[in-house]
C-alpha cells in the first residue's frame, strides 16, 4: 500500500477520533497500542489490510500536524463553557406519532406545571420524558398502550454555548467517553444550547461525574493554550 493512502486512511479515523486525537496531542498515547487499534478500524470500515507498523509511522511522521486538528479545540472550547446538572426520578414514555395530538393536548395541560418535560418526535414515534410525579397522569390521559414505558431514570443535562450545534463531533465526544466507561445512554436530545443524555438511575452518579471532570480538564486545557 502507497505511504500516501496510509496516511489518508489514519486521518480519516482520527478525524472522527477525538479521543485518539486527544492521547497523541497530551503525549500519553502508546503509539504501539493505538496503531493496532487503527489498523483493526481500517480494516472493518473499508475492507482494507493496513499494517499496524506502517500505521504507527504515519503517527509518529505526522502527529505534530494531528495536533492542529481544529475540531477537538473547538469541542474543547464549548465544553470549557458547559454548565452540568442532572435531573433525577425520571420517565420515559414512547407512544406511536398517530397519538401526537393527544401528547400535544397534554403537554399543553401541564405547561408551568412540571419540574420537567421533554417531547421530541421521530419519523414514526412521539417521546415524553418527565418527572414520575406525573407519570400517572400521562397513562391515564393516553389510554393506548407506550411502545417505551420505563421509569425512574435520570437526565444528564448540558448547557453549553449555541456553537455546539455548528460543531462536528461534539456529542459523539461525550458520548464515546461514556462509551467507554460503560455507560448505556437511554435517550439524547439535543436542541439549541441543551443536551439531555438520559440513562439508569444507577449510572447518572458515574456518568454525571465523568462529564463534569470533563469540563474541568476542558477550562485547564483551553487556560493552558491561551497563555
């Protein structure tokens, strides 16, 4: 394989990499390591057999570049600017998209009454996240039964600048690094300055800690390349 085609295969992975970009630009990558890891996403993503050997020399030929990857700079910036809480004693239920009115007629009786209330439609379904303290009232004002029905779980929700939404990759970095920690993510919605990330009550603890030290290492980050 031409040095050339190496070299755009691993760009291509690290673009969509933040993570990986991030363990080269700190200096505490095991380059052996994180080469085996491309060579193996190379080969799954577009059938090609890539060397780990000459993976890990492009990495090493070329990582003072990788470090001028705009995009985790941006993704860190926004997250240096995020605030973080979490809301708890949460519901989820999925309806069919035919019983929108219903849903709609209802989020319209208990606006200004709720804690909390989410409602987001796909192509064919309708989703209300809210507070179990009106869970009932919901069940028993939409008589068909949810294709979803489940309770006490929990929203992680950031609040960031409005250039999340013009950044590529902003989410899926979040989203990776809880990936990783093993933390199953029930529900997203994005919309504007929030991102909701719902999860089981037994991972908002973990997953709210994670997120947080995130941010935190984001403002040392974003201090340490202004000065």
């Amino acid at each position: 394989m031409k040095r050339s085609n190496v070299s755009e295969l691993v760009r291509s992975v690290l673009e969509i990499s933040p993570c990986m970009v991030e363990s080269i630009e700190k200096g505490y990558a095991n380059y052996t390591k994180l080469a085996n890891i491309i060579a193996e996403l190379i080969r799954e993503r577009y059938n090609i057999a890539c060397s780990p050997e000459a993976v890990k020399m492009t990495i090493l030929r070329t990582r003072d570049k990788i470090k001028s990857y705009p995009q985790l700079h941006m993704i860190l910036e926004i997250l240096s600017s995020t605030s973080i809480e979490v809301k708890t004693s949460l519901a989820i239920l999925t309806y069919d998209v035919t019983l929108l009115k219903d849903v709609t007629r209802i989020a319209g009786e208990l606006a200004g009454k709720t804690r909390f209330l989410s409602i987001t439609q796909s192509v064919g379904n309708i989703t209300i996240i809210t507070n179990m303290e009106i869970y009932d009232y919901i069940k028993n004002n939409i008589k068909t039964e949810p294709l979803l029905d489940m309770v006490d779980v929990s929203a992680i929700i950031l609040v960031s600048p409005p250039e999340n939404i013009k950044t590529p990759g902003f989410i899926a970095y979040i989203t990776m690094i809880l990936a990783q920690q093993g933390i199953n993510i029930i529900q997203i919605v994005s919309a504007h300055n929030d991102t909701i990330l719902v999860v089981d009550k037994q991972d908002a603890v973990k997953a709210f800690n994670i997120i947080e030290r995130l941010i935190e290492e984001s403002r040392r980050t974003v201090n340490r390349l202004k000065k």
